[in-house]
C-alpha cells in the first residue's frame, strides 16, 4: 500500500511519521521549498495530541518535542480582560497534564525530522486520476506524477484535494481577521508585560469590537525536558517573545490590509488600540516587523457534512476538512488526532483485516464525531467580537463581561480547554 499526502503540515506530518513507523509506504508532497519557510507564532497541543505524538514517534524524538515546548505551567490558566489589562474571568488549567506550547516552525521542523526522501518539498500538488486497476496518479506543478493507492489531502485551508472531492470550497471566511506579531522580549520590554500573563495566556476586549490575544513565549525556561538532556534528536529553542494578535470584525480594517508590510500592519494595530494600556501598546509598537502577518480568518460553516462524498481512495483530514479559527488552540490538536485515527484504520489494512475505502469509511465517521465540536468552540470568540463591535455592546462588556462569560462558559471557550 502506497500513501500519497499532500502538505506538510502538523497533520500531513503525523499521519507520514505514523504510517511509516507501522512499516507503511507514504510520502509527502509540501509546496514549500523548506520546512522552515512558514509563518506561524505558537500551537497549542493537549494531551489528547501529546499522547499520539508519544505514541507515533520514537521515545527520543518525541523527548526533543517537550524540551522545545512550554510546558502546563505556561498555561495553568486563560484569563479574559478588558483593554485596561483589568482581570474580568479567569479559568484554571490542569497544570500537571501533559500539553505543549510550541512555536509553529519548531513543531514542523520535528514533525518533519527523519522522513528523509519521504518528505518532498517544492512539490505543488495539481490534480488527481483514477485508473482503471484502483490505482490514483497524483500531479504535480511542473509534470511529475505519482502513482498511489490512497491519496490524503493534508493542504490546510483552501485545501485543492477536498474541494475537488466535495465540489465545493470545504471553508468560508468568518468575517473577522487578524494581525499577529511576535515581540522579542528584552531586558527594557519585560517590566511592560501584564502581569495578568504569567500563568497562561489572556484575550482581552477593548472598545468597538476589538480583541487582543496575549501570550508570553519562553519555552527555554518553562520546558518540561531539560534541552541539554537530548542527545538523539536535538530540540528548537524559540527566544522569549511576546506573541500578539489583533482580533476585529473584516470591516474595521481600511484597505487592503493584506498588501500591507509588517512595520504598517503594526502602526495599524496601534492605531486599533487607541485607548488601550500604555504598556500593550508599547509592546505592540515594538513588534519585530519580519514576523507581523495579516490572517482572515476560515472555518467550516456550521451544520456541514464534512466528507460529503463517499468512501474510496481519496481522502482528507485537518484544516482541509474541518477549517477552524485559531481562537480555541485547538486547529492542531485536531488535525494530529485525525492522522492518528485514519493510521490506526491503515494499520488494519496493512494487517488484511481492512481494506482502503473500509478505512476510510471509518475514518470519516469517527472524525464526524469529534470535529465539529472543535469547529464550534474555535468559532465562538470570533461571534463575541462582533457582538461586541456595536456601542451597545461594548457598554455591556465593560459592564457585565464577567457575568457573561460564566454564564456562557466564554472562558471555557476562548481557551479551547475542553476536549471535543
Ligand atoms: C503559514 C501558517 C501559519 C499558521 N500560524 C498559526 C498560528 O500561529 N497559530 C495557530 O493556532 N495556527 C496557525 N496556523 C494554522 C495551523 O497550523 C493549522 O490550523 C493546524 O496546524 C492544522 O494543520 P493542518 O495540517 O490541517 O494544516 P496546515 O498546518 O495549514 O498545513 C497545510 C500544508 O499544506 C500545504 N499545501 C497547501 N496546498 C498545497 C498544495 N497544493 N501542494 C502541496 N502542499 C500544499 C501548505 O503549504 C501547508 O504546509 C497556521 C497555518 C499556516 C499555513
């Protein structure tokens, strides 16, 4: 059996280092030139994800992941402010289950550590063909083909593999988006940090709808692992940063946005948070521009058949399927335990007690069962942010947030703490 995934990302990567640790034939084929050449500031994995990594991946491969990572104490709680840094809700984290904090470019670097010639970069999937033995040929940018049994759209959001299966785009833009930047953290920019971050990450609403999601990033403090205990597979240590992003409904955003460079999409977020703590701003101002990125944001409409075509040799999993906003940390996590169930049918395939479409079939049932609990809770934030962009509402936010958010559970879902 030969498994064809498009894109190299956190569940294009899982589901290659799974089914090649069970002695299965896959590669994958990634557009980009490296591994490293991606954007991204900090995933959150639960333990959900951290225990299928450990499961996939070798003892030592796996220790490099936590001494890369932040561990619980990181986020032992989310807390919800207002645009003066003054705690509104908070909710607290088990701080003793094992989850990662871990920048995006580390955790593709060693997710992609090992596949050697199994990982093909600069390979921009094209289109697919169904020949007459069951077989697929898989096309690429520039001609090549590929022979294939099963073909595994991992692309991401927009994905080509699941619109063609589904005839449709598989995710639409929610109407809100963002802009995000990391912000080194020296010695004159530490005093700035609220306070309020030290146990774990914060979103705070200001005035007109805007939301603003705070998190310190040191993973070479706060790892679980010590770094200098790895002697098979070597971690990534980001430096300390403080990782932003603007939340705000499309409208509030003059222009082009997306045209713009990463110094004036941070004068931009300045100029969102006018009336907002001194120190946010300052912190703000002092972004590195290389790492601000404009992002609108896509998630599956509610109520969606995910995989809307029936069970064969093509297939697809994470963001390609099941498109959610960052809000709920937790578009990765998913992605990984779809790789997770789709190996674990395969295996039953590599075993003869499975066959391809049966697999698939079981996979995209169980998945319909889980992900788009996940969907909801990562949408929800985003329909607060527009609520709250009318007067209205930001009165009843600076008057009644706390109230709010226990009786809805908001914290619940802005830390994207429960399982789906
Ligand atoms: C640049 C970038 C930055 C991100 N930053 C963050 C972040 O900071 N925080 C956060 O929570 N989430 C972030 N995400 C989203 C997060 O990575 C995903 O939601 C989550 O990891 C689900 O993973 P996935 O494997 O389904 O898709 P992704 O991780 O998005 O991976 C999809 C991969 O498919 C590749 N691809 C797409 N089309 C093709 C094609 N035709 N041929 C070959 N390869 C293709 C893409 O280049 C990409 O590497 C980011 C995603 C991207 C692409």
């Amino acid at each position: 059996m030969r498994v064809v995934i498009i894109g190299a990302g956190m569940g294009g990567l899982t589901l290659a280092q799974a089914l090649r640790g069970a002695g299965i034939d896959a590669v994958v084929h990634e557009r980009d030139q490296a591994v490293e050449s991606t954007g991204g500031y900090r995933l959150h994995l639960d333990e959900r994800a951290c225990q299928v990594l450990r499961r996939h991946l070798a003892p030592g491969h796996y220790q490099a992941l936590l001494a890369s990572s932040a561990g619980p104490t990181a986020f032992s709680r989310f807390a919800v402010a207002d645009h003066r840094m003054r705690l509104l809700f908070q909710e607290p984290r088990d701080a003793r289950s094992e989850t990662l904090m871990i920048g995006r470019i580390p955790l593709r670097r060693l997710l992609a550590h090992g596949l050697g010639q199994a990982l093909r970069l600069g390979s921009e999937y094209t289109g697919y063909r169904a020949n007459p033995g069951g077989t697929l040929t898989v096309s690429f940018a520039g001609g090549r083909t590929e022979e294939a049994d099963l073909l595994v759209g991992a692309d991401g959001v927009g994905s080509r593999v699941a619109a063609a299966l589904a005839g449709r785009p598989t995710s639409a833009p929610v109407g809100v988006s963002g802009i995000a930047a990391r912000t080194p953290l020296t010695s004159d920019m530490r005093p700035l940090v609220p306070a309020l971050l030290a146990p774990g990450p914060a979103l705070a609403f200001g005035p007109g709808g805007t939301g603003l999601f705070l998190s310190l990033h040191d993973p070479g403090s706060r790892s679980m692992v010590d770094p200098a205990a790895c002697a098979e597979v070597a971690p990534i240590i980001e430096e300390p940063a403080l990782i932003w992003g603007l939340l705000a409904p499309d409208r509030t955003f003059p222009g082009r946005p997306r045209e713009l460079g990463g110094a004036e999409l941070i004068r931009l977020t300045d100029r969102l948070l006018g009336g907002w703590s001194t120190p946010v701003r300052t912190l703000v101002r002092a972004a590195d521009p290389a790492t601000a990125a404009f992002f609108g944001f896509h998630a599956v409409p509610a109520d969606t058949d995910l995989t809307p075509w029936p069970a064969g040799t093509v297939t697809a999993l994470g963001d390609a399927v099941h498109a959610m906003p960052p809000t709920g940390g937790m578009a990765a996590a998913t992605a990984i335990r779809d790789a997770d169930v789709l190996a674990r049918e395969l295996i039953q395939v590599r075993d003869g007690t499975s066959t391809i479409p049966l697999a698939v079939h079981r996979f995209q049932t169980r998945m319909a069962g889980y992900a788009p609990a996940a969907v909801r809770l990562s949408v929800r934030p985003l329909s607060w942010v527009n609520r709250l962009a009318t007067p209205l509402g930001t009165q009843a936010a600076r008057l009644a947030l706390p109230a709010l958010a226990s009786a809805t559970r908001l914290g619940r879902t802005l830390a994207g703490a429960r399982d789906a």
